[in-house]
C-alpha cells in the first residue's frame, strides 16, 4: 500500500505543469466560481465573525484557498501536499502561504483547526482514504467543518467511464487512483463522526467539459458564457436524486458535533 502511495506522489511530480495548466483554464475557473458559489452560501455565519484557521490537506495549488477567498472570511491559511514540485512551486510564487510538503497518510495534527477543505484528494489515496478523513477530523474545533469535493460515481456506467478515461489518459493513474461510489464516500465522513450540513452533485455536463480540462481535451471548448449556459440549465438536478445518480463528483459539507 504504501508503495502506492509514493508511486501517486511520483506520478504527481510528473504531471504538475499540466495539471496547473488546466487549473488556469478560464472555462474551468468560471464553472468553479458557480458550482462553489453554493458551498460559500451554507457555510456558518460565525465562521464571520472572527479569524479562522483552516486547513487544505493535499492542497494541489491551493484550489480550496481560492474558493474561499472569494468569501469574506478572516483566514489563517495552512496547506500541504506530497508533491514536492507542487510545495516548491507554491514557496517560489507564494512565500506568505504557511504550505508544507506531507503525506496525509502519515500526518499527525498538533493544532486545531475551524475548517478543512479538502479537494479531490482522498481518490489518489483509495486504501487510505476513510482513515485519513477519521485522522484529519480528529484536529476539527468543536461545529469546525471539513468540506469536500471527490470523484464519485452513482451508477455502473459512470464508473466504467470513468475507469476508461484513467486507463488512456496520462494524466491519471490507473493503478493507484480510483473514484468512489457516493455512499461510500459518505461513509468516510459518517464513520468519523461528523454531521452532514449539505449535499452536492454538480458533476453533470459542464463538469465533464470543463472542470477537469485535461480529461477531455477535445470538448473543453466554448467561451465563459458557454459554460454559464451549460451551468444554468442543469443547476436544478445538483442537488435531486438525479444528480446523485448521474453525478461524477460530489461535494460535501460535514460539522463536527460538541461533545
């Protein structure tokens, strides 16, 4: 298992220019503007009323620090992630950003956090995953929430499209990454003893085309507009059982209980 992990962290290395290409895509950046927009909303309104510290788990380039940045939150930022090329990359552009290079597989929390946002993390690290999210939960604030957005599938075809597209496109890995099925990945969370606040299945057409641009090159095509269009026409099954069965992701919001 662990050998899966370091062939995840190499495979990370080895795409990271390209992976930070799409991220920068402006059809990408404006579908995660509205698709985040409704996570901004449920957030809880004492969450504004003082400086939160939060923390991003397998940061990537901070993606979770920008969409929360588009809030008006006071935050005291910590990140970490287990591709050097990505921390190095990050301390070179973004020395005030407190990101540190670490393996949520063996990460061991000294402080306490009021929010966790992790993004699309937990499916490189399949074998770990529900053990990783009890571990992160463990450095929660009492009503602290861990927000998350993962690969999932609701349906057998959506799965074995997806199994297709990692086996042909480089820019996964096959024999280490794989998506999850909704109800397992609520297990996770539910298994960690946190409550669930809000439930999210935005990974319809505008998400096929657009927020993943290196899974399908050929179709990331159209303007802003385009994707707004896309957006608006299908928002109203994000959060229906369509949705959660049609869905290739989902995004969730977790609280910690008080004891």
């Amino acid at each position: 298992m662990t050998s899966k992990v370091e062939k995840q962290r190499e495979h990370f290395n080895s795409i990271a220019k390209q992976y930070l290409k799409g991220k920068e895509d402006p059809r990408f950046l404006k579908l995660q503007s509205l698709i985040w927009s409704r996570v901004i909303k449920s957030l809880p309104e004492e969450l504004a009323n003082k400086r939160i510290s939060v923390l991003e788990p397998m940061c990537g380039y901070t993606e979770g620090l920008k969409v929360l940045s588009r809030t008006e939150l006071d935050i005291q930022y910590n990140g970490f992630d287990y591709s050097e090329e990505i921390v190095n990359h990050l301390n070179a552009t973004s020395p005030e950003l407190n990101v540190f290079h670490g393996d949520v597989t063996k990460f061991e929390p000294k402080e306490k956090y009021d929010v966790i946002i992790l993004i699309g993390g937990l499916h490189h690290i399949p074998n770990f995953a529900g053990q990783a999210v009890q571990n992160l939960s463990r450095c929660l604030n009492p009503n602290g929430v861990f927000i998350n957005l993962e690969p999932t599938h609701g349906n057998p075809l959506s799965k074995s499209i997806r199994e297709y597209i990692y086996k042909k496109n480089e820019i996964f890995d096959h024999d280490t990454e794989r998506d999850f099925s909704v109800r397992e990945l609520e297990s996770f969370f539910e298994e960690a003893g946190l409550e669930n606040q809000l439930k999210f299945y935005p990974g319809l057409l505008a998400y096929v085309l657009y927020y993943n641009p290196y899974a399908f090159p050929l179709l990331n095509k159209g303007s802003e507009k385009t994707v707004e269009t896309i957006f608006n026409c299908e928002k109203v099954f994000y959060e229906s059982f369509i949705g959660r069965a049609l869905s290739f992701c989902t995004l969730t919001v977790w609280r910690k209980p008080v004891e």
